[in-house]
C-alpha cells in the first residue's frame, strides 16, 4: 500500500501542468537562499497555496521538495526541459538542489515551524552517532506531530530504531551501496544503535520524565489549591459586602417607610385621644371601637429575617403590613364605615344593631411593570377579601373616655381579613370539591 502511494505520489507531481511561478524570481535561482527559493514559489499566487504549498509541509521528504525546487526553477525559463526532470533522473545525477538543511528553513518559513527531521541533519558529520540518536529522536517526535511539549516516553529498541531510521529516511537518498543496508535510505555512515544503549537511555528518560510529571502534578495541585482558596475568598467577600448591602439597603427602606408612619403618628394620636359623649353613641364611635378591636387582635409587630423586614402597623383605619422583601406584597386592611340601626344607650352602657363595611386589598409593590402590578393588586384583592359588609349586633361599653366593643369572638374575627381566620380543612374540602366538579364537567364519572 506504501508503494502505491509513493508511485501514485510521484506520478501526480510529474503530472503536474507547466509552472506559474515568475520567471524573474525563478531564473537562476540561488539554492542556498531559503528567501530567494520562498520568494519564487509564492510567485505563482494562482496556485500557491492549493498545488505547491502543501508540498512543502514539515512531515514531506527532502527529497520530493528538492525535485520540486529544481522542476520549478528550470520550468521558468525552459518548460520542456521541465518535463524531463524526474525523480528517478534526480537521483542518480549530479544537477544542482536545494541542500535539506536549506529546505528545513524555507519550510519554516512556510508552515511557522521546520521539518520534522530538521534535528536529524547531519549524521555522517556526527562525532558521537549515539549522542545524535539521543538528540534526533525526541526533537522529531515533537515536530512530527507538532507537540513541542510531547514527551519521548518508554519505548523498546526495535520501536525507537525503526522510528529512529524513518526520520533519517527523509532526509537521505537509499543506498546504492551492497550490505545490510542496500536500498534503504539511511546515511552513508549509518550505524544501527546499541539496543543496550538505547534500553539505558529510554531507562533514564522515563526516570527523568515521571519525576518532572510527579512534579509538574504537584505544581498544578498546588495551583488548584490556591486558586479554590482566592475563588472561596473571593465569593465569600462577594457575599459579605452583598449581605451588607442588603443590610444597609434594608435599614434605608425601613428608615423611610418610618418616616412615612410618622407623619401619621398625629393623627392617630388624635383619634386615640378623641373622647365620646357617654350618653350616645354614633357611626363614628362604633367604628373607633370596633378599629380599636382590629387593634387589639392585630397587634404592631416587626419579624427580621436575614435583610428581609416584616412589619405590622396600625393606622386611623385598621393596620397594614410593610415589608422590604420586593417578592412580597403588602396588605391593607381597614374598618371604611358604619350604618347603625339601632341603639339603646344608658349609664355608659349601649347595646347596637349596625352594618360595618370592612376591606382588605394587597399591593405588589415590587413589581416594575404596572400592567402586571395592577393585575395582580386585583387578584389579592379578590384573595384578601375587597369590601364587605357585615351585619352585628353587640354590646359596647364607655371607659370614661371612649367606647369600647364588647364583642363575641366570632364577631371580632368578623372584622379581619379572610386571611387571618382561614380554616385549613375547610380549604381543602373546597379544592377537592373544585377539582371533583371539574372532572365532574369534562365527562370523567365523579363522586362529588
């Protein structure tokens, strides 16, 4: 399968059309000038980078470039003299080619890097051919699968010669030469390597090689460690100054909302000061009397939890709720008129039949669209019960000051919200009859 590549490799390149490169930048070209040889392949911008870049790539051989070098140079000027060059005529005569050493640079100029065998040059000049083993091996494993940081690893005596030969191979024509080494391209000096040599060598590089990953490892844990460390102390400053915004942001809207109230404090003194006749009674008293009993079952309370601020407050009307946590809403409630029936008064004592309006309504203070504020503002109304009258009869009492309402405490409980009186059993016996009933309607057979 090689083989045919190789032919099918060479016959694409004496294939090839005439050349386009400038013959002004290919004439006479200087082998030795890696700029000079660049500078006359880019010359053809036609077909640069699809047809002769790929060529010139850092894992081909140099001898297909050195072919390629030459079939271009003497294509500027002598096109038929071109197509006589061939690889097999190339290598058996003396005609002038770019050296590898050359060829290594003007791929690197190229591609950003050299070839792959580029650290494999120079074997026969080799003082120490062990030491140019040790040298080439590594370096063209990294530039062959362009890892800079790839380690060599372990690998036994036939893997590493025969890859060790692979990269000389690119570099040297075969030998012609009779011997175990006819026909293979290998240096004219080549020497196979000592497998003792080269089991040592891989012996001590994997030593080397593990304590500088045992190390490395450390290095990065340790990183890890410390970057976990600044990230928590980073959150955890984060959450503090977030939490003390929220403190701060928490005070402010209470500090507000009390100045609110406090503009209110005069007239609910005056409401609470306000003294009733002893003998009679109107609306205005009643409502006093049955507020002041809103009062009493509702009493002013503040809850915190974390920034969020809970607070019940009462007013000439009844009571409200504030809170600072913007997903909640607020509730008003008030005590709004009184129609009395009738009423028997003596000695500070009073007995009424009366129609007391009550109404609670909720406010979604934080949302921002208004459409949706008012939409749900309406719901909560219909939740938290809107206006409502209610018929009572009762008793009332003057202290000297005020009257005050003798109530029963179903009556009292009357006068809050739904809310504040639910019934948990009750309210599930209504959602199991409203889901029994829908049932019921979409055909499904229900016992209701």
């Amino acid at each position: 399968m090689r083989v045919l590549s190789v032919v099918f490799l060479i016959f694409a390149i004496n294939a090839l059309p005439v050349f386009a490169q400038s013959p002004e930048k290919c004439e006479g070209l200087d082998f030795e000038n890696a700029e000079a040889i660049v500078s006359c392949l880019e010359s053809d911008e036609m077909w640069f980078a699809a047809r002769t870049k790929p060529q010139f790539e850092p894992n081909q051989k140099c001898s297909t470039m050195q072919y390629l070098v030459l079939k271009i140079s003497v294509s500027a000027t002598d096109p038929k003299a071109a197509n006589r060059i061939n690889s097999k005529t190339l290598s058996e005569s003396d005609a002038p080619r770019p050296s590898c050493e050359t060829l290594s640079e003007v791929v690197e100029v190229l591609h950003g890097r050299p070839s792959s065998w580029s650290p494999c040059l120079a074997y026969d000049e080799a003082p120490d051919k062990f030491e140019h083993f040790t040298y080439c091996l590594p370096k063209y494993q990294q530039l062959r699968y362009n890892q800079p940081n790839r380690k060599i690893g372990k690998m036994d005596c036939n893997r590493a010669v025969a890859t060790y030969q692979q990269a000389l191979g690119h570099i040297y024509p075969p030998r012609l030469d009779q011997g175990e080494y006819y026909g293979r391209a290998l240096p004219p000096t080549y020497v196979t390597p000592d497998c003792a040599k080269v089991d040592a060598f891989f012996e001590a590089v994997n030593e080397l090689e593990m304590a500088e990953l045992q190390k490395r490892y450390e290095e990065q844990a340790a990183l890890k460690a410390k970057q976990k460390a600044e990230k928590e102390a980073l959150a955890k400053e984060a959450a503090a100054k977030a939490k003390r915004a929220q403190e701060f942001n928490a005070k402010m809207d209470e500090s507000y909302q009390n100045a609110l109230d406090e503009m209110n404090e005069p007239a609910l003194a005056r409401m609470k000061s306000e003294e009733h006749p002893e003998n009679s009674i109107n609306p205005s008293n009643i409502r006093t009397a049955l507020i002041r009993e809103v009062w009493r079952m509702m009493p002013e309370t503040r809850h915190q939890m974390g920034s969020d601020i809970v607070k019940l407050i009462h007013t000439t009307a009844g009571f409200k709720s504030w809170t600072n946590n913007k997903m909640a809403p607020n509730v008003y409630h008030a005590v709004k008129d009184v129609t009395i029936k009738n009423c028997d008064v003596k000695n500070g004592k009073a007995h009424c039949s009366y129609d007391v309006t009550v109404s609670s309504s909720i406010d979604y203070h934080g949302m921002q669209n208004q459409q949706q504020r008012d939409v749900y503002n309406k719901l909560g109304d219909i939740a938290g019960g809107g206006p409502r009258t209610i018929s009572l009869q009762s008793g009332f009492l003057h202290n000297g000051k005020q009257w005050e309402a003798d109530l029963t405490y179903d009556h009292a409980r009357q006068l809050l919200p739904p809310e504040a009186r639910q019934d948990a059993d009750k309210a599930a016996e209504d959602r199991e009859k409203m889901n029994c009933d829908m049932l019921s309607a979409m055909g499904i057979p229900m016992m209701c």
